[in-house]
C-alpha cells in the first residue's frame, strides 16, 4: 500500500525564512520532488499562530479523512501543504500578534500568486482550502492573480474556506475590496460556525487594532455576506479549532470537488461541549496551554 505521508511530503511549498522561523523569506521555496498534477492542484493553507510542525499536524488530520474515502495517487499527489510565518517564537507573544499577521498574510500572498503565476498553467484547477486567517491569504493570493491579468488562473479556482477570520464588509459596497475574487472564481464553498467563540470574541478586537474596520464580523462567524457565494454557506457548528480533522468537513469537500451538493452538518449547541480548563485559552487557529 502507498505511505501517503511520503507522498504528500513531495508537495510542500514555504514562504518562511525556515522551519522554524517567524519571519518571511524573500519567495517561494519548494522542497521536496514536486509533483504538477495537469489537472488540479490543491493548496492546503493554515491560518495565524500556527507553527510548521502544527501546521503539518493539521494538514495530515485532513489527508486522514481524505484516505478513508479515497486513496487515489494522483489525488494525494495534487495536494500541496502550503507554510507561511503567521506566528511568532514566543508562544505568548504569537497568542496576541494577530494583528501583526494581517500584514505578513499580505506579503505572503503576493509571494504564493507570483509562483502560481511562474508555474501553474492557465488551464488547471487550483482548489484552495484554507482555515482562519489562512483565508485571507487565499482572497489577497486571488486578488493578486487578478491584477496581475491572470484571469484564466482566477477563473479556474475554487475557494473552500473554513472559520474565515475576514471580515464581511470587505465583501459589501461601496469598497468591496474582495468582491472581484468571488466574481471571478468558479465556486465557493463556505464552512462557518455560530459556535465560534474565537471569532466571535477575539477577531473584532483584533481587526479593530489592526486599524480594519470598527469591530467587524468575521465572515467565518455567520457565513456571510449572503447571496454573494457561487456555492453554499454551511453552519458546521464546529469550535475554531476543529475543522482540519473534522469528517463532515472532508465529506462536504469532497462533493464540492466534484460540483455536488453537500448536506448541512448536524446541529450542535454549545453546552455540548466539555469545559476547558481555565488555564487553556481558545486561538485563532487552535487551543494553546498557557
């Protein structure tokens, strides 16, 4: 039987100076043998305060799921794991740097659409899954390709966003900065929670220091703005940090791969969860013990 894990490590593009730096290198650096797969590529992307190595923990709780439906070589080979500096060394300091990362998502994203652009044809599919404020970096990369005249790329590029820490206005007139990025894709699918206490309580206040609008509501809260998405809106009423490893979320994926119709999630409130010790703190990307 194949080591999917060994193959999956032949698909893994870095922005960051190195493993375990917090600083951005100056572009792409693959490692590994990379595998372009003619028809799709899929582009795994983590959000803020993540390191490599929970990074890489993360992609694999999703490729877990993916194995249970579909061993495919070509399928694992077309997944790429996708790493960028969204934390910092210090694990207290990460906690409270989001505001910091918005900057370097931005930087990361020109850096990834350049290399799209060098080396992506126009006539593949480039599938983006992306959690939290890796989100971002994926409407910044997406932007980018379209401003850059890439159009064919944009076009044929599929968005699943998952906990989006983005805010809805930036989806809504009159500036609507993001709105060429939904128009100009092929679908969206669109995996939130109401059950979200990170984004609920921690993105507004982020977003506001970072000088983004007035306490915004995070797109990955509410799943709107509604009636913009080519595709559907889902409330997967999972916690911030459960979507990488969730089996609903990859059932759902792998029907928008194939432009199906996936069914809504069961509901969950929120005194179904077990407490968290009071020394644990709920991230943006996922639960740190102080």
């Amino acid at each position: 039987m194949m080591d999917s894990e060994s193959e999956l490590r032949c698909n893994e593009i870095s922005v960051r100076k190195d493993e375990h730096s917090s600083e951005l290198a100056d572009s792409v650096q693959p490692f590994g043998n990379q595998k372009f797969i003619m028809n799709r590529m899929i582009i795994l992307i983590h959000g803020y305060n993540v390191s490599q190595k929970k990074a890489t923990d993360s992609y694999s709780a999703f490729v877990t799921q993916l194995k249970k439906t579909n061993n495919s070589t070509n399928l694992l080979n077309s997944i790429w794991k996708f790493h960028w500096p969204g934390n910092h060394n210090n694990r207290v300091l990460s906690l409270f740097s989001y505001p910091l990362q918005i900057d370097k998502a931005k930087k990361a994203a020109t850096l990834l659409s350049k290399y799209l652009r060098n080396n992506v044809a126009g006539g593949q599919e480039i599938v983006f899954v992306a959690h939290s404020l890796g989100c971002r970096l994926v409407f910044e990369t997406v932007g980018e390709l379209i401003k850059a005249g890439h159009l064919k790329l944009a076009f044929n590029a599929k968005l699943c966003l998952m906990g989006a820490a983005v805010p809805v206005y930036m989806l809504l007139p009159p500036d609507s900065p993001f709105m060429p990025v939904i128009v100009n894709t092929g679908r969206q699918a669109v995996f939130y929670s109401t059950n979200d206490t990170t984004l609920r309580w921690f993105f507004p206040s982020g977003q506001t220091v970072a000088r983004e609008g007035f306490f915004p509501v995070a797109i990955g809260l509410e799943g709107g703005p509604q009636g913009v998405w080519k595709g559907q809106s889902e409330n997967t009423w999972l916690r911030h940090s459960e979507y990488w490893g969730n089996e609903d979320i990859w059932q759902s994926f792998k029907l928008f791969l194939g432009d199906q119709k996936f069914r809504k999630f069961p509901e969950r409130r929120n005194d179904e969860w077990e407490l968290q010790p009071p020394n644990v703190i709920n991230s943006y990307c996922g639960t740190i013990s102080l």
